[in-house]
C-alpha cells in the first residue's frame, strides 16, 4: 500500500501551519489530517484558519522498515532521533513513550505498512489534541475540528456530551458535540485498520503516587528547582519569549526559575487586568520589576464579538469562549514573541485537592464523589439543564445523575491510588485539564506557540513523590520562591494580600483587608469587575451582541433553548449586579450557539 504524502506549507497570509492529505485517493475513506483547514478545505468547505497569525507546530516525517512516521511538536532533534531509534521495530511496544523522548507536547502518527494499520499516539496529557471520526460519511483523523465536522455525512448531536458540557463546563471523557467525532484521548496508543476503523485504544502510561515521606521540605525544594529549572532552560533557550504574570504564584515560579536562565533581552513579561490600576497588573508590575524584565500592562476591553471566529476557531467550541482572555492580547503576542510560557496546571500540582476539609461520612468512595462534584459541578448549571430540549435530556435531575455516574465510573480507574486527595488530582489531570484547560491554551497558538513547564513529564513525574502534606497550602511553592527568588517572595500574594514572608490575615483581619480593597476601588471609580464575561457582556456593544447570539430569530441554540426562556433570562441579567452562577449560564448559551452555528452552517458555493 503506498505511504502517505505529508508537506508543510508556510504561506504568508497564515503563517506556518500544517497542511497535509494523509492518503488522499489511495484509501477508501480517506485520512484527513490538518492543524487549520488547507486552501483546499477552506474552498470546499467553507472554513477559515483560525487566524493570520496561527502558529502551528512543525512536523517531523521519517520513513522506517515498516512504513512511515510522523511527529508533530516542538521536538528537540536528540529527541527525534531518539523517537526514530525507539521505533526501529514494527512492535510499537508503548515502552519507548516512557522515556525522556515523549515528555514534550506532540503527537506521534506511524503507518504500518504490512498490517495496514495506523497508529496514533497521544503525549501523557493530551496537550495536542486529535479527533477520529466514525461514519456516517468518510471516517477521519484529524487536529482540526471543525474540519471533521464538515465532511460529508450526518453529525447527530451527543446528549452527554452536551449534557456534560453544560454541567462540567467541558466534555466528558472523549466525547465531542457529535457522536461521531471523539477526541483521542491521553496517554494511549490508538490503533486503526486502513479504513480508519477504531482496533483499540490502550493507555502506555499509568498513574503512580510513591510519596518519599522522608524527604524534608528543603530536599524537596531543591529536588524541584533542579528539575524546574532545566525545563525552563530548555524552553526559554532560543527566539523572543513572552511571559504572562499574574498575582498568583505560578506564573511568578516562572520567572524565579528565569531570573538565573534567560537572556533578558529575548523576555518580555505582560500583564492584564479589568481595570486601570487593577491589584493584578500592580503586583505582576511589581514582579517583573524586581526580576529586571521589560514589562507591559493592558487593561482588558470588550474584544469577545469582535474576535468570535477566531475564539472559537482556536479553543473549538470546548471551552466558555470568555475563558480565553489572551485573545485580547493575541496581536501583541505575535509581533513580540516567539513562544509564550503558559504556567497553566502549577495550581493543581503546587496544592492539595481539599481533601482534609472534606466532608468524609458515608465511604470513601462515597466521600471522594461528592468532595470531587462539588468542585467541578457548575454553579448556573440548572437553568441550562432544565430548559434543555427533551430530546436531549429527560430532565435536570436525571441529567447530573447520568453525568454524575460517568464520574463515579471513571473514578474507579484511579483506586489504586491509596491517597484520596491525589486520587482527585490525577481524575482532575486526565480529565478537567486534557477537555477544558488545554483547549484554552490552543487560544495562545492564535499568535505564538506555548511552552508548558508543567505539563513537562519530568515535573510531573517530581510531583508523583511529593506527600500532600507538602504542597496543602502552596507550602513547598512558597518555600521555593522563598529560597530562589526572595525578592520575588517579598511582593504581596494577591489571594492573600500579604507577601511570602507574613502569615495570611485570617478572620477579623482577612475581612478588615477586602473591605480596605474595596473602598480603594471605589475610590479609583473601579467597578470591581473581576471576571471577564462581566467587561465582554458590560456595555452597549456586549448587550447587543448577546442579543445577535442568543435571540435573533432563526439561531439553532433555539432548537435546544426555547427562544423566549432566553429572553426572559436575559431581562435580568445584568453584568456587574449578576453573579457568576448567571454569567456561567449567559456565557454556556453563547458558546453552544457560536458552535452551532460555526459547525453546522453550510458552507458557501
């Protein structure tokens, strides 16, 4: 059977992207594979690149006794060749993807040419993202959703998916919109005949916690920044490298760990907040001055319904399009970066889960389901479930059962962890990062390509030794920063107030604090927006939009929605006076109609 034919283009309108037709012509049913649609797609089917300035990955063909291969992702040439040597053998034994070669984000495609087979690997986290589609019409492989969704054949609409979407806030497991498109999901070797048809899907990477409880806290921090600086080395060590701070703690690692690494003059650092002179970007200024870097502060404007197509050609359709608030800041990004460090997951590994304060009556397991839905059950699901169309959902209760039961089941494959807090943290992982996280961090490929420190396998596999006792509280991240970057320690911790060296204010004190920050924004005339969908929805021009998305007449959402339970929502739903129970439900609506009508439009003749 002849090999497949793969090319990269690199146009000027677009930039550098992959364009490829695994197949075209030699198999049945086709394979297509494209990160952005090709001029081809675009023709035929009606769809944009997601941006002039989408910055793809490059991809990496080799040919093998057994056939070809492909890698796609920023892969350091050892590892390539690495990768080559590992698949000398047409076993496709997974062991090789142990090793330090597939630590990085990429995918890995290889047709076996004897068996007729392809054989897709997805990176331990899932950080690039590909879909198989099932029949009806053409099976197909793909990075590019909307590319799946516009082949030819009925795309029938996936009641859990869509009833776990509005839930969760993202997908459950690999479900898509459609029940015949499904993410490939993480860690696994999937396996396909010539005719794309699924043979399986087995993980090469299982999940371990071996906590080294004899390890002092100074160790542990040492253990850590050996590891986390030769990762940010590694990833600052060539082209213009853009840094987002915040007032948090990940981001701020960041730049501890390139204080002794970077070349100044190839880092840039920025900063956004809702308002002028806002607590995040006084802090993040702070940082970045301390750490000798240039820095720029944006104040974040309406942008949401002016960008739409290309939020929702980058994260397609799974996240809340509000979410990705670097798409403020995307144009910027491509005229001053090459790649951007997106400290996303720092969070999740630095802390525990909450497990201590977790209410335990009942089993364990008991305990564990309830502590977990309660943190990613969304608040402002109700309204969504309850006006669902029927013939998606037979009611709100029995659509969080069915969606609670998917949790309770996938749970089961972590049981063999003994520690109940890292139990959630790995579901959490596998999961609420690989369908809603990582679809917001393809928002950053609208501009420059991101660099992710802590989905690198070698900080990962540190903190699969590190003792929840360790990190409750940020404890060891607080130490760290402490001991590498006490200058970046002594700049005020926005959760808390106060810096790295103080103890947090607690009662009286904590409440004395916010009423002190609260007075300070009235007195700057700041209308205390902390949330994004509140400065996209705020205002005549957000109003209008939700009324273009939401209301106008003819939209399919009201073939989910009833057409006039929205309006009636929207009468009262105020940015500003409205919560975030309301803004989660306001801003799930315009993301399921921009999907609706961004997948299922007929493209143009």
């Amino acid at each position: 059977m002849k090999p497949p034919d793969t090319k990269i283009a690199a146009d000027e309108s677009i930039g550098a992207w992959l364009a490829c037709r695994i197949g075209e012509g030699t198999l049945p049913t086709g394979f297509h594979w494209s990160e952005v649609p090709s001029r081809k797609d675009e023709a035929r089917q009606g769809i944009a690149p997601p941006t002039g300035d989408w910055a793809g990955y490059p991809c990496h063909q080799w040919d093998a006794p057994w056939g070809r291969g492909w890698c796609l992702g920023e892969v350091p040439t050892q590892d390539l060749d690495a990768l080559q040597r590992a698949f000398d053998t047409p076993s496709f034994d997974a062991a090789p993807l142990q090793q330090e070669a597939f630590r990085r984000s990429c995918l890995l495609i290889a047709w076996e040419r004897e068996r007729g087979q392809w054989h897709v690997f997805t990176d331990r986290f899932g950080t690039v993202h590909a879909y198989h589609r099932e029949g009806p019409g053409p099976r197909a492989i793909g990075t590019c959703y909307a590319s799946l969704v516009r082949l030819s054949g009925g795309n029938a609409l996936d009641a859990l998916g869509l009833s776990g979407f509005l839930t969760l806030g993202f997908f459950p497991g690999d479900r898509t919109w459609f029940s015949n498109i499904r993410v490939l999901e993480p860690a696994r070797h999937h396996v396909f005949d010539q005719d794309l048809r699924r043979i399986s899907s087995r993980r090469y990477w299982h999940w371990s916690h071996q906590p080294l409880a004899d390890r002092s806290d100074a160790a542990a921090v040492d253990a850590f920044a050996d590891r986390f600086h030769a990762v940010m080395e590694e990833q600052t060590r060539e082209g213009r490298v853009a840094v987002p701070i915040s007032g948090g703690l990940d981001a701020r690692s960041t730049v501890a760990a390139l204080m002794g690494h970077a070349d100044r003059d190839r880092v840039w650092a920025y900063s956004y907040g809702y308002s002028d002179g806002s607590v995040e970007t006084r802090l993040s200024s702070a940082i970045a001055r301390e750490a000798g870097l240039p820095f720029t502060a944006f104040t974040l404007q309406p942008y949401l319904f002016d960008d739409l197509p290309v939020v929702m050609g980058a994260v397609e359709g799974f996240q809340d399009v509000t979410q990705c608030r670097q798409a403020f800041v995307r144009r910027p990004l491509a005229q001053r970066s090459d790649a951007v460090i997106a400290a996303h997951w720092g969070d999740v590994w630095f802390d525990d889960m909450g497990w201590e304060s977790a209410d335990r009556s009942g089993s364990e397991e008991e305990a564990v389901v309830r502590h977990l839905w309660g943190k990613v059950a969304k608040k402002g699901r109700q309204w969504l479930l309850t006006h669902l169309t029927a013939d998606l959902s037979a009611g709100s209760a029995v659509v969080e059962r069915t969606v609670r039961e998917w949790m309770t089941s996938t749970l089961e494959n972590y049981h063999h962890l003994s520690d109940p807090d890292f139990r959630i943290k790995a579901w959490k992982t596998d999961h609420w990062s690989s369908r809603w996280t990582l679809a917001s961090i393809r928002m950053f490929r609208a501009a420059t390509i991101p660099r992710l420190p802590f989905y690198d396998s070698r900080i990962a596999d540190f903190f699969l030794t590190v003792p929840t006792r360790q990190l409750a509280g940020r404890r060891l991240q607080i130490e760290y920063l402490k001991r590498q970057a006490p200058a970046l320690a002594r700049v005020p911790w926005q959760e808390t107030g106060v810096d790295l060296f103080s103890p947090a204010p607690a009662g009286v004190t904590a409440l004395l604090h916010r009423l002190l920050n609260k007075l300070d924004r009235v007195r700057r005339g700041d209308p205390g927006w902390s949330r994004n969908w509140e400065v996209q929805f705020g205002g005549p021009q957000g109003r209008a939009g939700l009324e273009l998305w939401l209301t106008r007449p003819g939209l399919r959402l009201h073939d989910l929605f009833p057409r006039a339970a929205i309006q009636d929502l929207l009468k009262t739903f105020a940015p500003g006076r409205s919560g975030g129970a309301e803004g989660y439900t306001v801003s799930m609506l315009l993301t399921t109609s921009v999907a609706l009508e961004t997948f299922l439009a007929k493209p143009e003749t």
